[in-house]
C-alpha cells in the first residue's frame, strides 16, 4: 500500500536535475556570500588572536 502512495512522488534526483539555471545561480550567489562572510569572520578572528598574543607577550 505504501509503494503504491509513493510511486506518484519525484525521487530526490529527478527534483535535482529539474533545477533551473536561475535557481542553481541564486544558490551559488548565496553561497558565495556566505563564504564571502566567513572568510571576513575568520580573517577578524586572526588578527584578533594576533593583538591578544601580543597582550599576554608583554605581560611575561
């Protein structure tokens, strides 16, 4: 019975490939930015870590 409910359903590769192009550009846009963020975040952290070694440096 439940075979016969899920033959009617696309399988997660026929909704992979029915993927417009302005679909899979806006998902690329998105996550371009968000390593685009990332890689701001991660840079700040360095030199963050960068100042804070400094601090306990000239503590010793």
């Amino acid at each position: 019975m439940l075979r016969k409910q899920q033959e009617g359903l696309p399988s997660p590769q026929d909704i992979k490939q029915n993927m417009t192009d302005a679909s899979k550009d806006s998902l690329i846009a998105a996550k371009s930015k968000r390593i685009k963020e990332l890689e701001d975040e991660n840079k700040r952290l360095k030199e963050e870590l960068l100042k804070l070694r400094g601090l306990i440096y000239e503590k010793l």
